[in-house]
C-alpha cells in the first residue's frame, strides 16, 4: 500500500467511498512504477496488484461519500487515467528511441553546483571514483561494471518521462537501462555484504 496516497485520501475525504475502475491492458508493457506515478499523481487513486505483486489493469478512487450515477464518474475516472498513461507511453516511446550513450552529453546542460560544473562533470567525478570504491568494498573487479553504472546514473535527468514526473528519478533510468540490455549486476556480485 502507499502509504503516503493513504494518507493524503485520508485527508481528502470525510465519508470515504471506494470506487473501482479499470485501464486498457495495452499500458501494462510500461513499467509498474511509471502506471502507479501517473495513478498518483494526476488522480490520487491506488493501483491494483494481483497476490504475486503484478500490477492489474486495475484501480481504486476513494471518494468523498457514495453519489448517485457512479457509471459516470467511473467513466470519467477512466477516460481521464486514459488520457494521463497515453501520455506516459508517449514519453516512454519518445525516450528509448534514443541510446542512452546518446543522452549522456545532455547532462552537460544541467548545471549541478556552483563552481562543481554541469551534472556531466558530476557523473564523470562518479565514474573515476568507481574503481577506488570497488577496492574499498573488497570487491576489484565490480571496477568497470560501477563505471558503467555512474556513467548511467544521472541520465534519466534528460529524459521526457522524469521531466514530467521527477519521482521517477533512477526508476526510469534503471528500466531503460534494462531494455537496452544493460544487465550490471553489482548487487548480486556482491551478494549480502
């Protein structure tokens, strides 16, 4: 549960009232996260989960006491849910046509701090770091994969959907990463430590 989307309904409304509604299966392809930002954000409903924790083409609205004509207001809960994940699709679409090698250079563009230059320099100071934190941890030959791992971690700061939805921060870099096929698996390399 969302905890902070509880409680924000929660002091919406007196009288809550659950109204369930749904979404065109065709969304689910976008990542879990980005569904349930655009749920929360644009329309403060909670997205549905099935018992293994997938996401369904499901959602609740809490409103404030039960009204006549709920078909109505479900129709427009949904046809408004529709409008936000089309948008989001958009954003998604536009962003992975493009590598994200070919976003990095547009980190120069965003200052970070001051005198400590553009979120480029930053990432660049992160990526030379790599190789002395690799030894700190015991770990060596992580090396290069937390190079690679700095290189990407500031890019999604360049991209349509964390433009528009900025708590999706390292979410979205994380999933396109994944689907250019970037698999650095440092967490499973280092395992419990």
């Amino acid at each position: 549960i969302d905890e902070e989307l509880a409680h924000m309904n929660a002091q919406l409304v007196e009288e809550p009232f659950f109204l369930a509604g749904t979404f065109s299966q065709e969304y689910l392809e976008l990542p879990a996260e980005v569904l349930a930002s655009c749920m929360k954000k644009n329309q403060k409903v909670f997205a549905c989960y099935d018992a293994k924790g997938k996401m369904k083409n499901q959602f609740v609205a809490v409103m404030n006491g039960k009204r006549n004509g709920l078909a109505k207001i479900r129709s427009d809960y949904e046809n408004v849910l529709d409008s936000r994940l089309k948008d989001a699709r958009y954003f998604y679409e536009m962003d992975t046509r493009e590598t994200l090698e070919k976003k990095k250079p547009k980190l120069s563009e965003l200052v970070y701090l001051g005198k400590l230059g553009s979120v480029l320099d930053k990432t660049g100071r992160l990526e030379n770091l790599a190789p002395e934190f690799a030894k700190m941890i015991g770990h060596p030959g992580l090396a290069e994969d937390l190079k690679r791992v700095a290189c990407f971690s500031k890019i999604d700061l360049v991209t349509h959907l964390v433009y528009e939805m900025p708590d999706l921060q390292g979410i979205v870099g994380r999933e396109y990463a994944l689907e250019a096929g970037e698999k650095i698996e440092i967490a499973s390399a280092i395992g419990t430590q």
